[in-house]
C-alpha cells in the first residue's frame, strides 16, 4: 500500500497547509480515503494531474473521523467529481462505501434534498 497526505491538517486552507485528508492507495485499482476536508479534491489534482479522474474511480470507500468541518466538508465535491469521473472514463458507476458517524448521512440526505 502506499499511503499520500493530501493535507496534513489545519483549521482553514492555508497556502501551506490545508485541512485533513489522507489517501491508502490499497493495490493499483483501489484505494481508501481517510477525511475529507475541504480542498481535498484540489490536492487530488495538484498530486495526480491528468490521472485524477482515475484515482476518483478507484476509491471504493471514505472515512469520516468525526463530524468537524475540517474533516468531511470536501465530502461532496468528492462525491460529485467522483459521479463525474466514471462518466469522463466511460466506466459503470460503483458507489463508495462510506464510514463515519451516522449525522453524516443526515447531513448528505439534506444537502442532497434542498440542494441538489
């Protein structure tokens, strides 16, 4: 496994420091997320350029810590860019299992409610 911190943590994006957010590439096919903070998704493209699309793709599941914004507001444009992604690639979409405290849901159900 190869393990990439994407942001190693801050309260806010900084220019040299964003908030927290970690990636386990588990095989060439697969890999796992750990928090999601804002910004995440830019520092997906800073580290993987024209290969993101397939890094998005390759993410089967998502670890929300807890429920401070530092930790899982980037959440939904993940999940967005990821829709994206199998799309831009042609692949069949495969949902993200997502672990974390149950308010998480809550708060995704709601955004996706008044919106999406």
């Amino acid at each position: 496994p190869e393990v990439v911190f994407l942001e190693t943590g801050s309260a806010v994006p900084m220019k040299t420091r964003n908030v927290s957010s970690t990636l386990v590439n588990i095989s060439s096919s697969q890999s796992m997320l750990l928090d999601c903070g804002e910004g995440t998704f830019g520092q997906l493209c800073h580290h993987y350029g024209s290969h993101v699309d397939e890094i998005l793709c390759n993410m089967s599941a998502v670890f929300i810590s807890h429920i401070h914004a530092d930790h899982h507001v980037g959440l939904l444009n993940i999940l967005l860019e990821r829709k994206k992604a199998f799309k831009s690639l042609d692949k069949p979409f495969s949902p993200v299992l997502l672990i974390g405290p149950v308010v998480l849901m809550t708060w995704l159900n709601k955004y996706n409610a008044y919106c999406q």
